[in-house]
C-alpha cells in the first residue's frame, strides 16, 4: 500500500476480515479492500486503512 490512510473505528481485534467474513471483498491496486458499513477497509499492519 501506498501511503497511510485515515484509520479505522473497527479495529482487527472486533472483527477479521477474509474469507467468509460476510463482506463484499474489492481489489485496490496490489490488496482486497472489505466493504464494512459503507467504507472500504484495508487490513494495515495491527489495524485498519480507511479508503
């Protein structure tokens, strides 16, 4: 990824995103990106990137 992005509310620790995790997954350049209540949310290192 890029650059750092805004962080999201959701934290990894709430609820892992991947396979079977019940969101529409979207490919963002060279990663998936999780749509989770209306905004993309990007796995980055202990957290999530907002797009």
């Amino acid at each position: 990824m890029a650059e750092h992005e805004n962080q999201a509310e959701h934290t990894v620790e709430e609820h892992t995103h991947g396979e079977g995790c019940g969101h529409e997954t979207v490919k963002h350049d060279d990663h998936v990106d999780y749509l989770h209540d209306g905004h993309k949310h990007a796995e980055h290192d202990d957290h999530y990137d907002e797009h």
